[in-house]
C-alpha cells in the first residue's frame, strides 16, 4: 500500500456531503444520475473519478448510512462490458437502468456441458434477416426469475467447435430480454430452501440486431471482460460473494459474548483475521497499482480463489461455535451461509479453473494437455 486518505476538509468529501445534505433519501436513480453508484465509470454514468475519489466517494456513503441499488450482474458485469464495447445507444438504452436498481440483469453464460470449459458451449445463434435465432440451455443463471435483461454468449460460428479451429472464435455476445418469447425459467431450489439459480431453456428466441454487443464471433473477448469483473465483484465485502457476513462481524460477536477458551478454536479465529486481512491487503494492493497507473495484475483470480475458501471457513467456524444449536436452525444468516458456502468455489469459477488462471498467466507454467 502506497497512499494516504483525503482530509476531512478534501473538496471531493464536501462535494458528496453537500449533495448528501440536499438529497438525504436518494433514490437509486438519483444516486445513479449523480454518478456515485459507479463512480470510477465515466461520465455522465460515473465521476470518472481515481481510485481515491472511489474510496471517498464509499466512505461518505457509508457514513449517511446509504447503501448503493443492488444490481450486481447489472452493475458488476454486464455495466462494464457494455462500456468496454457496446455501442452509444446501447449504454444511453441500458446503463442508467442498471445503476439505479431499476432493470435487474442475469447473466446466460454456463451450460449443463459447458462450466468450467465455457468455450466449449453448443447455444447457437443464427441470422435471420436483421434478427438472431437462438436456441440453447443455460443452468446456474442467478437472478433469472427477477431479471429484465440477460448478457448472453452463443456460438455463431459452428465450424469453430471442429478439433484445430479454435472454439473460442466463433462465439457473440448478446444483450437478451428476458421477457422474449421462446425464454422458459426452471427454478433450482438449494439445500438452503432458497431460490437464487434457474436452468434458462432458449427455443427460437429471436433477438434484433441491435442486441449485438461488439462484432460477430469475437464475444469470447467480451466474455473474459465480463469474467474479470465478476471475479473482482465475488472476493468483495461478506464472505458469501461479497454479500453477508464478514470474518470480522463473526469476530465482534465472539468478542461480544467473552471470547472463547479453547485453543483450537482460537487457533482457528486467528487464522480467519490473518485470511481476512490479507485479502484486505490484497485489494489495497490493487487500489495502490491503479493509483500508481500500473497493469493489473493476477489480484482478481488469486482474490477469488482466497476468497471462495475464506468465506466457507467463516461460514464453518460459526457453525460450530453455535455448537448442538447450530443445528437446530438454518433460517438465520449464518445458518444460511454454512449451507450455501459449498457453492462459493464453483460458482464465477471453480478453484481449479483460478489457480489454473494463475499457473499459467502468473507464473509461466504449461497449459493443461488439451486446452485450447
């Protein structure tokens, strides 16, 4: 780490205070429109602002007691890509929508043969006249029941599955409105009892053109645009996805009810502070390189593979120092973490697929035999 927080009496913090004072109930919209939802994007969306600005910009949030819309496909993935791609009426049709909470976003990427391999996917799109033909299932896909739109990869190009082609080469990129015809959503209801993932059946969904995002067979790239903030946006925050509790908020209640005596299980609370401070660190870390114009580096897979594992060692050590009452009931947080932490090192990419990411883009080893 390398810098120093703004004083009190920062111009940026008084801005926002200013603005806070003169909309002490803002709707997601106004929040959205007054670029504090995102605002490191640029503007009108965003402030434009540096690293800095970002961390004043959340420190003064949090201070009003404000949380931002939750949209976190829309505003942690899909938002980025489209930015990074889309055309201008595409970000004048989509982006405010998503920041202010308005339109929830799902994201119709992996495929029952096709997780962890996602090049390998089999949905095809084909032209129609001005329109794409779509068939294909999608699994997994969070939010889908709740969502108005879809980020979408299909193969465009079938020849690209043959062996020597490169299957990465044929696939586009599509926005999809959840409401077209031909769009069936199967709920997949957890061992939690909740509803969060569905399997999305595509039978002759005819999306127009202009639901293209870049150019035809090269949705690959915008994929791993979209993957990389993913990464990003699920080693952040509570331990489950950024979401729920914290190490530390477990922490403050042990400290709260007097501590414990066991020495294993104070062992294990010190292991969780040392795993929860050094992905502190290591966001710190990031925040530092882009403040200093620095390439990111491995930071998003080597969070995500920390961060996966913290959050079901949080989730385990709470269980059993609820002892025989953790098992009496999962409808509170932290039973409902301890049943979904399972989940966190599959989805958004499997602990496996990040420390393969690592191996190979970080440390210079081969690629797996077979790989493209």
């Amino acid at each position: 780490m390398d810098f120093d927080m703004p004083s009190e009496d920062d111009p940026r913090r008084v801005a926002v205070r200013t603005w806070l004072e003169e909309h002490p109930e803002p709707s997601g919209r106004a929040l959205a429109e007054a670029g504090y939802v995102a605002p490191h994007w640029p503007e009108p969306w965003g402030l434009d602002a540096d690293p800095i600005h970002q961390l004043v910009v959340d420190d003064e949030l949090r201070r009003a007691g404000l949380s931002r819309p939750s949209n976190p496909i829309g505003i942690g993935w899909a938002g980025p890509t489209i930015l990074h791609a889309g055309s201008q009426e595409q970000r004048d049709r989509y982006l405010f929508g998503l920041l202010s909470g308005e339109d929830i976003w799902c994201q119709l990427f992996s495929e029952p043969g096709a997780g962890s391999d996602l090049a390998s996917l089999t949905t095809r799109a084909e032209r129609d006249g001005d329109e794409w033909v779509v068939n294909g299932q999608k699994v997994w896909t969070s939010l889908a029941q709740h969502a108005r739109y879809g980020i979408l990869i299909a193969r465009t190009n079938a020849a690209s599955l043959e062996v020597g082609v490169g299957k990465q080469q044929g696939i586009s990129y599509f926005v999809c409105p959840m409401d077209t015809p031909g769009i069936e959503i199967r709920p997949i209801i957890e061992m939690t009892g909740a509803h969060m993932f569905n399997e999305v059946f595509l039978t002759d969904v005819r999306l127009p053109g202009e639901m293209l995002v870049g150019q035809v067979d090269q949705g690959w790239a915008l994929a791993k645009v979209t993957l990389a903030n993913e990464r990003v946006s699920l080693s952040s925050g509570g331990a489950l996805w950024g979401m729920g509790p914290s190490a530390g908020d477990l922490l403050d209640l042990v400290r709260k009810d007097g501590g414990v005596e066991d020495p294993l299980l104070r062992q294990r609370l010190a292991a969780l502070h040392v795993e929860a401070e050094i992905l502190r660190l290591i966001r710190l870390r990031t925040v530092t390189a882009q403040i200093k114009g620095e390439p990111p580096g491995p930071e998003a897979s080597i969070r995500k593979a920390l961060a996966d594992e913290h959050g079901q060692h949080v989730m385990a050590l709470a269980k059993d120092l609820a002892g025989a009452g953790g098992m009496l009931t999962a409808d509170d947080m932290w039973g409902y973490g301890y049943l979904f932490a399972p989940a966190l090192t599959i989805g958004g990419g499997t602990s496996e697929v990040q420390r393969n990411i690592i191996a190979e883009r970080s440390l210079g080893l081969p690629k797996d035999l077979g790989t493209d």
